[in-house]
C-alpha cells in the first residue's frame, strides 16, 4: 500500500471519527443505574462463568433475581456499569410460554440456535466437552425437581448477523453457564456467556429483509460502511447475562443485561443504542417464534434439523441454487447492494459457491423454519407437515 493511501485512509478515519462522535453522542434522556445488589449478582456471575465446576450460591446472586423478577417496563432506561471495558444495556420482556417449553427448543443440543435467534445469529453451536452435549442434553428435566442450583458449563461459537450500523459479521467463541434455581417458589433459568478472545477479522454483510430475516454475507473482509469499508474491525469482547423467571403455567418474563466492546485498531465504538438495537431485534423475533402457534413441536422441529442437516449433496445443491437466485432478485431491489464487488457474489447464482456446507445447512434451515411460521421462504419444501399444537 502506498504512503498516498495510507494518508488518504488516514485523513478519512480522523474525519469519520469526528462525525461518529457527533453523531453518536449521548442524548439527553431518563436513565437510572442499576441498584447495587443487582450490579453484585452480575459480577459473580460473569465471574464464575469462567470457573468451571465451581460451587454455586445462590446468595451471591439473589439481589440480582429479586430485581429482575419486580422489573416494570421494558428496562431500556437503565444503564448498568461499564464491564469489560465497554457500554451495556438492559431489556426486559414477557412472553407467553412456559420455562419449560422454551428451554425445550433454546437450551436443547439438537437444535441450533440460530433457528431460534435468526435477526442475530447466523451460525451457533456447542464445543464437545460442553456439559449440555457431554453429561446433560436436556436440562428442563431438572425443573420440576430443584431442591438446589443445578450448573452446566460449556463452550459455543457463534458467527452473528449483520448489525444495522456497521454491517459487519464475525465469528467468535463464548463461555456458557446455564443455572437453574428457585426464587419464592418460582423456576428460575440465568444463562450466562463471556468471550473467549478477539473475534476473526469482520467481512461485509447487508441486511436484505429484516422481517424475513433474509441477509446477504459477502466472505469480504471490512464494513458495509462508506468512510471506514476498507478497516480491519473485531469484535473484541462480550458479555451478557439473562434471567428468565417462570411467572406463571404459560408466563416467562427475561431480562437481558449485554455488553459489547467492538472497532478497529483496538478502539471501542460500540454505544449503548447499538447494543439497544442489536437487544431488540433479539428479543422481538425470539417472542414471535416461541410464541407462534405454527412452531413445530421441539422434538419435531430436532428431527427435521436432523433431516435437513444430512441431506444428499445432490438435494443440497439443488436448494441452494434456489436459494442464491432467490438472494440475487431481492439484491436487485436492495439499494445496498448497488456495489461491483456484491455483485460479482451474488450475480448468476454464484453466491451459491461461496457457501461452506454448515452456512448452506443454516440457510436452509432458516427458511424452513420460516416456512412453517407462515413466513414466504425462499425455497420450497415440498409436504410441509401440519404444525402440532404447541405444549406449555
């Protein structure tokens, strides 16, 4: 690279850095932090995370549960303490299903979590040697016998969906704690995870249709972003913490506590808003599946990812060849996607070759999902059974 492009890159970063500054200032809004006892129960539990096999208190976190099970609203006012050297948010949501039935489909090996979590996560899965693929593949069996906290350690990757700032995807590995306990009675599922190092390098991706959860990944390395397309970015840490508490027969309320530390050339440019947005498209296409009548019962929904995982490469190829010319027409009516080197992908059904098996199988996956949650998916599936009446 030249000493002119450099300079040019140069000048063009401290100009972008000014606007995103400007732009991604504060407002002025009604915010609170969190209260003490609940800031405590985070940080034990962020830190055991990383100790696996640990003893367990549930003391150490019980200011934290007795918050989250009186929260009010949606929890997006308040601003928890700066973790991992980067900004956090909160959400707080209910939804109409029971604990037992969502960690059915959420905490079950078999199906991937992509299916459940498609507007963020493009590919998810547990290391061997996790205690929930290794030991303990069902936990919800433990709920109706919690004399004491049950933990399950574990290791996930996961590769995320383009964000609606930067564009950006990246693939990275997390630790995982699941702990089921009581509160007053009530069942009570925390899921805790932590990054384990720097995330690959990010590449470029378009949101295509964020309601059918249709998205383009380019393989590029950069943004989808004018000033700073070119910057070699990283997710460099993440941490969250979620508290689901069984309110009712068909009532689970959660509340997400996230934090991300993200950028280049080791700066954070992640804001509160960001993580905010990244939250709430989470949240909003999670409370749809599991609460859809059309979604497939979860042994059901197993099998078929089981069917479709092992499909002959013929079959394969043959649907996502569907899939690549059913990308390249909505890519056409994309106005982000008006760029030469995303046309060379899409163009003439060749994003089809750029897929590794495991990427092709989760888009596969995801329209068959979508085709049973009467979505319009962008491949066909032929005897489509009838959805079964979802238990509690």
């Amino acid at each position: 690279m030249s000493s002119l492009t450099v300079a040019r890159r140069l000048r063009g970063l401290m100009l972008f850095l000014l606007v995103v500054t400007a732009l991604l200032a504060p407002a002025a809004a009604l915010s609170a932090p969190l209260p003490q006892p609940a800031e405590q129960g985070i940080g034990a539990l962020l830190d055991l995370v990383q100790k696996r096999n640990a003893s367990v208190n549930p003391q150490d976190f019980q200011g934290l549960l007795e918050f989250v099970a009186q929260a009010k609203g949606d929890g997006r006012d308040l601003i928890p303490a700066r973790r991992i050297d980067g900004n956090g948010t909160v959400l707080h949501m209910s939804m109409k299903t029971s604990l037992s039935r969502l960690m059915r489909y959420c905490y079950n090996p078999a199906i991937p979590n992509y299916l459940l979590f498609p507007s963020v996560l493009r590919l998810a899965g547990w290391y061997p040697g996790s205690d929930i693929v290794d030991k303990d593949p069902k936990p919800w069996l433990h709920l109706g016998k919690l004399d004491r906290p049950v933990a399950l350690w574990g290791t996930e990757y996961e590769v995320n969906a383009p964000d609606s700032f930067g564009g950006g995807y990246y693939r990275y590995d997390v630790s995982r704690l699941i702990i089921l306990t009581k509160l007053d009675g009530k069942n009570v599922l925390i899921s805790v995870s932590k990054q384990k190092d720097k995330s690959s390098v990010g590449k470029k991706a378009v949101i295509l249709d964020e309601n059918n959860w249709s998205y383009f990944y380019s393989g590029i390395n950069g943004l989808n972003k004018g000033l700073i397309g070119w910057a070699d970015t990283f997710m460099y840490d993440s941490a969250s913490v979620q508290v689901f508490v069984e309110d009712g027969p068909n009532q689970t309320s959660f509340m997400l506590f996230k934090w991300l530390r993200a950028g280049w050339m080791g700066q954070n440019f992640v804001m509160k808003d960001h993580i905010n947005d990244g939250a709430t498209r989470y949240a909003n296409a999670f409370k749809k599946i599991v609460e859809s009548d059309r979604l497939p019962d979860a042994d059901e929904l197993a099998q078929r990812v089981r069917e479709l995982s092992s499909m002959s490469e013929a079959e394969m190829e043959r649907k996502i060849a569907a899939y690549a010319v059913a990308i390249e027409n909505i890519a056409k009516n994309t106005p982000a996607m008006d760029k030469s080197e995303f046309l060379k992908v899409v163009e003439g059904g060749h994003y089809a070759k750029i897929l590794s098996r495991e990427e092709r199988v989760s888009a596969i996956l995801v329209e068959y999902l979508k085709s049973r949650l009467g979505k319009t998916p962008l491949v066909d599936f032929p005897s489509v059974p009838g959805a079964r009446p979802k238990a509690g």
